[in-house]
C-alpha cells in the first residue's frame, strides 16, 4: 500500500518539474489529434477534485447528477481530460457508477500514452490508480475473510478493516496535497504572466526607440 510519504514524494517530483520548467511548457504538453497546443487552466487539478469531491461527499442527488454530467461528457466527447474524469469517477466509492475493474482498465490505457497527458494528470492518474489498487486488494481480503470462520480470517478481517481506516486517512491527506500542488501552479502561472507583460512592455519601448532614430 503507498504510504503518504510516497505520495508526497510524487507531488515533490511534480513540484520539481514545474520548477525547472516555465509555465507554459507544463501547460502546453497535451496534443490533439492535429498536434495542435492546448492551452489549460492553471486550475486543471481542481476540475478532476471537484468531481470525486461530489461523488465521495455530495447527497444522493448531488452524486446522482455529478455522476451522470461525467458520464455524458465521456459518451458525447472522449478528450483525455474526459476519459480521466470519467477513470477517477469509476474509482471513487460510494456511488452508483463505481467500477474499479472498469477503471483500473481506462486509468491504464492513459498511462500507456503519456505524451497525451499533462504532467499533474499523469500525477493524478498514477496516484489514484495506486489507491485503487491497493483498495481492490483490501476489499478482496475482506470478502475473503468474511467466507471463512477460523480464527485466521477473523484476524485478517480486523487487519483489512485497520488497512481501509489507512486509506480513507491517505485520500485524505492526498487531497490536501494535491491542492498544494494546485496552488503552487497558479503562483508560477503568475509569475510567468508577470514576466511576458514585462517583456511586452520593454519589447514596445525598445520599437519606439528605433522609430525615433529612424526619424533623426
């Protein structure tokens, strides 16, 4: 099971990149079908959270809605970011669309062609996929604990429900870090917009230098 400092480790790996790079490349990586650039939100993180947020704590017609809005998206447009939406919604418990076979399958066949992901929705894909997993197999110990009445299966009952208390603590702890994430990005999406109006601004006074000169 990934432990939370394995995660912080992703998000500090991601940090990095982000660091090193300019906004615009982490932004600008995506290609579609005519190898166009596509120009995303510094919010990008937040529109996948918001959905599992819905799913996970909204009331039933909240996750009924949040659910079926994926699921059409995915049916009518199946962008990447579409296909990613629609992953994490099959992954996220607690609703009428969970399907963690269906999911591990799509989040899988994303990560298989990673040039068509940015670098937080790979960070996102590899890090719920790794959750799911882990989920799928504590689930599995638990409905095979549940078939058995010896004193083993009881012990390893209580160990998987002690195992599910410690993912439910790393979803959380992986929100809270993703949204750091998410805020480092719109800081560097500031900087960066601060420095090319700068760059505009020197680049219109250096043109009305040379006009002048090419008057005297």
């Amino acid at each position: 099971m990934k432990t939370f400092a394995q995660l912080v480790l992703l998000l500090a790996a991601a940090a990095s990149v982000a660091g090193c790079e300019t906004v615009s490349n982490v932004f600008d990586r995506r290609q579609n079908a005519t190898n166009q650039e596509l120009s995303v939100e510094p919010t990008l993180i937040s529109v996948y959270l918001d959905d599992v947020d819905t799913l996970l704590n909204g009331d039933a017609g909240a996750k009924a809605s949040a659910w079926r809005d994926v699921q059409l998206d995915f049916q009518q447009t199946p962008t990447t970011r579409n296909v990613l939406r629609y992953a994490l919604a099959m992954a996220t418990p607690g609703h009428s669309g969970t399907d963690l076979a269906a999911a591990d399958a799509l989040l899988t066949d994303l990560l298989l062609t990673p040039e068509l992901l940015l670098a937080e929705e790979k960070l996102l894909a590899n890090v719920h996929l790794g959750l799911m997993r882990d989920r799928i197999t504590v689930e599995s110990t638990a409905r095979q604990a549940r078939s058995s009445q010896t004193r083993n299966a009881a012990r390893e009952l209580s160990q998987t429900r002690s195992q599910l208390t410690i993912v439910r603590q790393d979803n959380e702890r992986l929100r809270t870090a993703l949204t750091e994430a998410e805020d480092k990005l719109r800081a560097l999406a500031t900087i960066e917009r601060s420095i090319r109006e700068r760059n505009d601004e020197s680049n219109g006074n250096r043109t009305s230098t040379d006009a002048i000169n090419g008057d005297e």
